[in-house]
C-alpha cells in the first residue's frame, strides 16, 4: 500500500516552461488535493478536487491547472513556470465520509526550483 | 480570508523537557488537527480533533479542540531527538471538503 505518490522528486525550470507534478493515490479516497509551501508560511490550498470530473479552486490557484479523470490521479500543471513558483508541492487525499474528508494523507512532496 | 496564528515560530530545548505549542484564528472550524514534518517529507498526522472541548493522546502527546472553536494546543511531554521537525496545526471547515488551513509551523530542535 504506497499511500500517496508524488514524482518527480526534484525539478528545475526555466521560466516560461511548462511541466506536470503528478499525483497517484492507492487508498481509493474521493477527496484530493494539492499545497504548495513557503518558509514561514504553512502549506497554502492551489486546488482541490472531490471527485473524478470535479475540481475546484484553493486559495492560490493563479498559473496552475488540474484535471481528475480517474479517482486514482490528480496531475497538477503549471503552464509557464515563473520564479514565485518556486515552492515545495505536495499532494494529499481523503475519505468523503464526514470531518472524516478533512484528515488529509499526504505525499512526500515535490521541490520545483524555477530559474 | 482565513488565517491560523501558531506559536510560538521555533523552540530550542533541553531533552526530557515538555513542550507546548497553540494555534489561534478568528474564525471556527469543524475539525483542528495536528502534523509533523521531517526534512525532506510530508507532514504526517499526529492527532485530529472533532468536537469542542475534545481532550485527545498520543502517546506523549495531548492535544485539545477549544471551546470556543477557535484554537487549539498540542502538549509534548518529556521530549526526546526524534521529536524534532516541524509541527503544523490545521482547521477543516464545516464544508468537510478535505480544505484546510495551516499554521506557520513551529520548528523544534531538541538538545540531547
């Protein structure tokens, strides 16, 4: 049972380009989403989703993009990489079922430098 | 929008110590919870709490849901090396959507 999965690891961006930081979870949880996190900032939202076909916005979405075709997988895209970009992303998933939807299992995470 | 206040940012102490740390917001959430992350991971959950007043363990840890909804507090007792990292509180909201928001951290650093 792998939990959460995260690839890459580590990225390094030129601005301008365009790349995809994928997500896979194993738990069969309805809920995903993604963070990014800042020093001395928490992890903030850039988007969640509650199903497949369904996303929605965080609090931080501006120059990202999701799609969940599959309960199993939520890539998250960034379309023109820009050095504020630079963050450490991760990834994380929950059940549906009630407060229960708000314990989030989280992967290890992917650190994106954007040069 | 919504913000949490964690405290304090950083400790430094004495192995064998207690600790204690808080988060504060202005706003009520339906569920506090609290992580800890080691360098180069992900945060992993220590304790979640889902009714006012809630009083829960873990082992040497405690943590309680306030009151009034709007804050929280994790307890380390007797620390050990392994306790250090960074600790995150976070509140869910009533949507149950699996949204939260995060505190700053607390860094720890224990000194055998």
């Amino acid at each position: 049972n792998a939990g959460v999965t995260q690839t890459p690891k580590f990225q390094v961006l030129k601005t301008g380009q365009s790349m995809t930081l994928q997500c896979a979870q194993d738990m069969n949880h309805e809920y995903m989403s993604w963070y990014r996190q800042d020093p001395g900032m928490g992890l903030r939202l850039i988007h969640y989703s509650v199903g497949a076909g369904i996303t929605d916005q965080g609090e931080v979405p501006n120059g990202y993009n999701v799609s969940r075709s599959t309960t199993e997988d939520f890539p998250l895209r960034l379309l023109s990489a820009a050095p504020s970009q630079t963050s450490v992303y991760f990834c994380a998933s929950s059940y549906s079922r009630s407060s229960g939807a708000n314990v989030l299992t989280f992967g290890a995470g992917s650190r994106l430098t954007v040069l | 929008g919504q913000q949490l206040n964690q405290s304090p940012q950083s400790m430094f102490i004495q192995e064998g110590e207690d600790v204690s740390m808080n988060c504060t917001s202005s706003s009520i959430f339906n569920t506090w919870l609290w992580y800890k992350q080691d360098p180069g991971e992900g945060p992993v959950l220590l304790i979640a709490l889902y009714k006012a007043g809630e009083l829960t363990s873990n082992g040497r840890l405690t943590a309680q849901f306030g009151i009034t909804r709007k804050d929280s507090f994790l307890n380390i007792s007797a620390s050990i090396p392994s306790d250090v990292g960074i600790y995150f509180c976070a509140g869910g909201g009533s949507s149950n959507t699996g949204k939260l928001i995060f505190g700053q951290g607390t860094t720890l650093q224990v000194k055998p």
